[in-house]
C-alpha cells in the first residue's frame, strides 16, 4: 500500500547480507478487482485488504464511494471464494444493463476466475466468461493497455504527497484516500476507450495486438533543448526563477547597447546578483509549497488518527452504502 511505484533494484553480484529499504511506508498487500465496459462503464471497484474485521475509521474517514465493496482477508489477497462473491458483485452492477441475453466477460488467467463454483453461476446467470491467452494481459486486456498505467501513476502521486508531507507509514484509510483520488483521475470514458480500442476489441481490430508482437528496437532521438525566451520582457521586479533570468538578461541587452566600455564586471555582477535572486526564489517557493501542504496534511492526519477503530463486523465483503445503513446509528455516534 506504500508503494509509490513499481520497480527493479539493480545491485552487484558481489553484495552479501539482507538489503534495506530505501523507501519508507507500509509494504501491506492490497487487491483491488476492477471491471469496465467498452460503453464507458466501470463497476464499482472491489477492494481486498489484510486483516480480519471492517473497522468504523474504513468508513469514516477513508473517503470512499458508496457502491465500492471491501472485504477483509488474512493476506489481503483473492481466493476462489472472494472471486465468486466479487461475481455476484459484478453480476448485480450491470443485470439492467444487459444488451440482449448474454454477458461476455473477459478475465485474466487469475485461478480465482476458473473455479468450478465461478463458471457454475455464470452458467446460471447467462454470462459467459472468457479468459485471456497467458502472459498477455499487457497487450489484450482494456484495464492494462489504457487503464492501469494512469491509475499507477496518480496513486504513486498520492503516495509521494503523503511522503513529502512526513507521512511515512500509509495505514489502510491512506490508502483508501489515494486509491479513491487516483481511481477518479485514471477512470475515464476516453481512457475506458481507448483502453478496448488498443487492446484490439471494440471496435474490433485483431491487428492492434499482432502488429505490436514484431518489435524492433531504435535509438530514440535525443530531444532538442528548450530555453526561456526573452523577447516580451518589460522590465519590472521579479518574483520568480523566470523572471529573475529574464531581467538578468535584459539588463544586460541594455547595457551591451549603452556603454562603450568593456561591461564585463557589470555583467559579473548582475549574473551574481540574479543567480542569488533565483535561488531565493527557488527556496521560497519550495518553503512556502512544502508548509502549505504539511499544515494541510497535519490537519487531515490529525483527523484520522483521532477516529475510532472501532470493529463493525467479522470479514466478509459489504459495500460502504451497507455498512453505513445497517451500522448508521453507530457511525452517527461515533462521528459525533
């Protein structure tokens, strides 16, 4: 849950010992099992996290949507079990919107979606699942080819926030706070289309995918530098890194043009003169950024640590809308 991104570490052959971390946080597994439909569509997510009770601070304080349905696991991993209870879920949320008998579902080769019970209720229910060939999830299934990689990126954001702002341990509502934000970032209709567009499906393009098997590897051209431009520059005070260059380098224009002695010593002094404003600039910026979001963060941390823990229920899978209907009276008592 604390992972800011996936990633390799690269270390001689010759190291010996047990290797430390060099990123802080919770290394605690999560599941989340999502589902769209080629029509812009999402099923609400599914969440799995370690532990054995919904504890009332989930619900309070995690910030999650109402239809959203958690469960509670010993790893925080799925099972054949989860996956038939997360069928269901996936069964409920799009019934009404069946177009004409059948539903087609297409998974990964996960065991948890081959399961004898799994295909028995989708024998029952008119849903036919269909499973992707092995190791190819990357180029055939919507969720990865344009879904996934937003997601990662926009939590590993929100957990990078909550880093910087000296969180370093993300419990389990940190991680409902960044999923939920980074969930509404990365699952759009156009990212939703383009996701079965790329992956081949709709509309229907089996060259999409095949045309990717044939790599050939190139030397990417390097890219040209880009530098501030000066041209519209009035000279007035300024009050960031930009500006401070800008001004350095009209005063400079304006003396080359007016003095007829060598303005070497000028310049020297001028270039010192903005190299320290622009620092300045640059640590006051960063300063002020970094102390507005600490007293944000502060804030909100203090909040959710106040929270009662309190359990609401032994394992199984609710949604947020069940939990706080069956459990309001208690939530209303606690938030109070």
């Amino acid at each position: 849950m604390g992972q800011i991104c996936g990633h390799m570490v690269v270390t001689g052959s010759e190291r010996r010992g047990k290797s430390k971390k060099i990123q802080p946080g919770n290394r605690e597994w999560a599941t989340a099992i999502c589902c769209i439909s080629s029509d812009g569509y999402d099923v609400p997510p599914y969440i799995i996290v370690k532990g054995v009770y919904h504890l009332a601070n989930w619900y309070t304080e995690g910030g999650l949507p109402d239809m959203w349905r958690l469960k509670p696991t010993a790893n925080g991993w799925t099972d054949n079990e989860t996956g038939l209870d997360w069928l269901q879920h996936f069964d409920k949320h799009t019934k009404s919107r069946t177009k004409g008998a059948y539903r087609m579902l297409v998974l990964d080769g996960h065991g948890s979606h081959q399961s004898p019970e799994l295909e028995g209720y989708c024998k029952n229910n008119n849903i036919i699942p269909i499973c992707l060939p092995a190791h190819s999830s990357h180029l055939t299934q919507p969720l990865d080819v344009g879904v996934f990689g937003v997601l990662k990126r926009a939590y590993g954001q929100e957990i990078n926030n909550f880093i910087r702002a000296h969180i370093n341990n993300i419990s389990k509502v940190e991680f409902f706070l960044a999923f939920v934000a980074a969930y509404e970032v990365s699952m759009t209709k156009d990212n939703m289309a383009g996701g079965f567009r790329g992956a081949g499906l709709v509309p229907y393009n089996p060259e999409a995918v095949i045309s990717k098997l044939d790599i050939k590897i190139r030397t990417p051209s390097p890219k040209e530098p880009t530098f501030p431009t000066t041209e519209s520059w009035v000279s007035q005070t300024p009050h960031n890194p930009t500006e401070a260059i800008c001004q350095s380098t009209l005063v400079k224009t304006r003396i080359s043009r007016h003095q007829n002695s060598s303005p070497s010593p000028i310049f020297e002094a001028v270039k010192q003169l903005a190299k320290g404003l622009e620092s300045i600039a640059h640590r006051t910026t960063l300063l002020e950024a970094e102390n507005r979001s600490l007293r944000k963060a502060n804030e909100a941390l203090s909040k959710r640590r106040r929270a009662k823990k309190t359990r609401i229920r032994k394992a199984g899978s609710c949604t947020v809308h069940e939990i706080i209907t069956k459990s309001s009276a208690h939530l209303i008592k606690l938030l109070s």
